[in-house]
C-alpha cells in the first residue's frame, strides 16, 4: 500500500568502551513519517505536509514540511525508517467506546451461548481484536462480556502476545435478576443461580457488591443495564429496570474505587434516573427528551450512540424476521429508528459525544460504519472523528496518552486515502496503522 518504506540506519557498530547510557541511545528505534495531511488535533484545521517523528512508540516531534531523517538532532545515532504518507491523510487513531470483542451476533448465538467455553470466547476475541486493529481502532472500551474472555485478551495484547487494539475492559454487566444481561429464554438448570461476579444484582448492597466483584477481577470501567435491551429474549421492554437507590449505590461504589460507569439505556425514564444517579456515559441512548438533554448537559455525561446497532438490528428484524424471538423482534423494529434522531437532537443542543458502535452486534471490523451513520444523523464530517478520538480519550479517562497526534502521546495513527473531512466513508478504506509505534497494517 505505502509508496516508499525505507530503513535509514546512521547508527555504527557499539563498542564496549561507550559508556552504558550511549549505549541504550545507539539502539534507538526511530520511524519518520512523511504525512501529506495531518489531522494532528480534531477540530482543528489539517496540517499540510508534516513531519511526525515516533521514537520509543511515542510522538517525539510534529514538524512543519518534510524533514530529513537525517537532518534531525540525535538521527546517527539511530536506526530510522521513514515511512512515506505523503499521498495519504492522516489522523489519531480511533477509539470505539462501546465493543463487545469476544462475540459476533449470529443465527448460532443462542446455541453458542450453551456450547462454547470461556477458551473459545477468548479466541475469537483474539480474531476480531486483530480485525478491529486492522480497521484503525487502536483502542476499544469493552463493555460486557464473558467471564474472563475479554480479560485475558486485554492482558494478552498489553504482554504482546497477540495483536490487538488497547482495551479498557468492564466485564460483566450488572443488571438486576432478570434484567437485560441476565440469560433468558432458557431452561433454568443450564445455567447455574448467577452472582455478582455474573453482575446480577438487586438492592443496594447487591449492586455494591456487583461492582466490587468486577473491580476485583480486574474492570476498567463499570458497565450496566439502566433499562431492557433489544436483544434479551424477555417482553419486560427497554425502560427502566434499576430503582434510583441501586442506581446511586452503583454510581457511588464505582466513582470510589476510581472507576467511571457505562450505562446502557434506551427508555427515557431509565435514561433520566441513570444520568440523575450521576453516571459517565449513556449507551445507546435511544429515546432522549428534553430532561435528558439538560441532565446530560448540567453532569457532563456523554452519549455513545451506537447507531450501528440499531441499522444491524432493524436489518435482521425485517430481512430474517425468523432469527429474533418475537419480543426482541418488536423492540428491534421501535429502537432502531429512535437512535438517530436522539443522537441528532443531542448533538445539536450540544450533548457530548463519543464514539461506540456495539461491535459484537455488528462485526468486528466494520467499525467505521458508525462514521457514515453520525454524519447522516446530522454530525459534520469533523465532529465525527472529534468524537472518536478526543472525546472518547476524554471519556475513557487516557487524553492524556491517545486521541491527538501531539509530543508524548502514544504513537497510535490511522492513514486514509482521499479527504475523510469532504466523503466520511474514506475512513473505511484504511491503508496503514500504527499503534504504540508499531506499523500493524500496512
Ligand atoms: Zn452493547
């Protein structure tokens, strides 16, 4: 894909008489990167031609013009490759706020729920982990999976084990019995009696307990169910499901143990109590009214709005109407629609917005659909990538390490054909990825 990729070594041989600091600066790794347009800052005006220097998998410069490899200060003693992005536009690696990346939606979900094992759920996730990477998302916050699938994979892409983006991982979701996120639909003796380390909670101490269970087996960050989902097999609806008090209690609990709290809502009257309860996001956040605007605005919650999930889940209800029970099939056809035009409303009235596609339901991969989607809901072109690289740094808590193509940061960069601020669907032909300065695609 890339037109030139070329190795510059000015290093020479080390010898034993240089002293031990000399020698770890003799080894130094360097890529330059020649970058026609550089979205180094979303929301700010491209840089025409630039210079990004990555050294020891951070931005160690962003230069004006094409620079020299050899003309920086410190190039002999390391070994360059520049890479040549001249024909390309560039911008800071992608953050999806909302995955599901150890399953795939399919006709066999329902059976694969009973058959596979925890060892299969992790490698699939290895599989679409690497896709996900490939597609530009070099970061991804998982919210809701198996046991300890995703965990594992998290830590195994942090050791370099297997490729992958950066996870944020939430574990189980907490729902209360019967909620969405608790199993429906089958018979009870298939599954044992869930505990809070399943995230099924009810009343105050259960849903504190919930979120300690999580904390302790290693969540990032909190995800919970405020209201029904499309896709749990039960007629109970997509309103709200957790009293205000579980609701507080698991606000609470999360914010002391210094984690923030993802809250699926579609009804909105769960959507209300959850940002009145004080939580960090709104997934979903399918039927926003006035209130909900003015919560979100006065807390500063954001909205992920998934609006994938509701093309995916329209798509099966009227093409496949067999696949869905008939309660899913009923909620998938009145959800669907509403996303879009919450997200436009909130986005006008100046909600925050990150981005999250609830890849799982969609495939893995196909991320960068979402773009398309915001924009016809009624984002610019610009406020789009915004919200999947600075806000969602913003709302993951790490805009101090991704999100923008600034000195320090994590060397993580996308490269695009075409003018993504003009025709958003460039950034679904991603030609090259680096992460933590590691070329991953190319
Ligand atoms: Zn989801």
């Amino acid at each position: 894909m890339l037109g030139v990729f070329r190795r510059f070594v000015f290093g020479v041989a080390v010898f034993s008489l240089i002293a031990p600091a000399a020698l770890a600066e003799a080894g130094e790794q360097w890529s330059v990167l020649h970058v026609g347009r550089l979205l180094a800052v979303p929301g700010e005006a491209p840089i025409e031609r630039a210079t990004v220097v990555v050294k020891d998998g951070r931005i160690a410069e962003v230069l004006g013009g094409y620079a020299a490899p050899g003309e920086l200060a410190g190039a002999r003693e390391a070994t360059i490759t520049l890479i040549d992005l001249t024909e390309a536009f560039v911008t800071p690696g992608f953050i999806d706020c909302h995955t599901h990346i150890t399953m795939e939606m399919s006709p066999k979900i329902r059976m694969e729920w009973v058959q596979l094992s925890e060892a299969d759920w992790a490698l699939r996730g290895a599989a679409y982990a690497k896709r996900t990477l490939e597609a530009g998302f070099t970061t991804i916050r998982n919210v809701g999976s198996n046991e300890r699938a995703a965990f594992a994979l998290r830590d195994a892409i942090e050791a370099g084990h297997v490729p992958g983006p950066r996870i944020l991982c939430a574990g189980h979701s907490i729902t209360p019995t019967g909620g969405h996120g608790d199993t429906h639909g089958y018979r009870e003796d298939l599954f044992e009696l869930p505990t809070a380390f399943q995230g099924v909670a009810d009343g105050v101490d259960g849903c504190r307990k919930a979120v300690r269970a999580q904390v302790k087996r290693g969540a990032d960050v909190i995800k919970i169910t405020a209201t029904g989902g499309v896709l749990s097999a039960t007629n109970a609806g997509t309103e709200q499901q957790f009293f205000d008090d579980e609701l507080e209690a698991i606000v609470e609990t999360a914010h002391l143990l210094g984690r923030t709290v993802a809250a699926h809502a579609h009804g909105t009257a769960g959507i209300n109590a959850a940002l009145r309860a004080g939580v960090d996001s709104i997934e979903h956040g399918s039927l926003l009214d006035e209130e909900s605007i003015s919560l979100f605005k006065k807390t500063g919650a954001y909205l992920v709005p998934t609006l994938m999930a509701g093309e995916v889940v329209v798509a099966v209800a009227t093409n496949f109407p067999d696949e869905f029970p008939a309660a899913v099939r009923e909620k998938a056809l009145m959800i669907g629609p509403a996303m879009m035009k919450s997200l436009g409303n909130a986005h006008r009235e100046g909600v925050r917005i990150a981005f999250g596609t609830d890849s799982g339901v969609s495939a893995h991969g196909d991320n960068a659909r979402e773009f398309e989607l915001m924009v016809e809901a009624g984002m610019s072109e610009m406020d789009a990538i915004h919200a999947a690289t600075i806000n969602a740094a913003k709302l993951c808590g790490i805009e101090d390490e991704v999100g923008t193509i600034e000195v320090g940061k994590a060397a993580d960069l996308v490269a695009v054909q075409g003018d993504p601020l003009k025709d958003i669907g460039a950034l679904k032909e991603v030609m090259f990825v680096m992460r933590g300065g590691e070329v991953v695609k190319k």
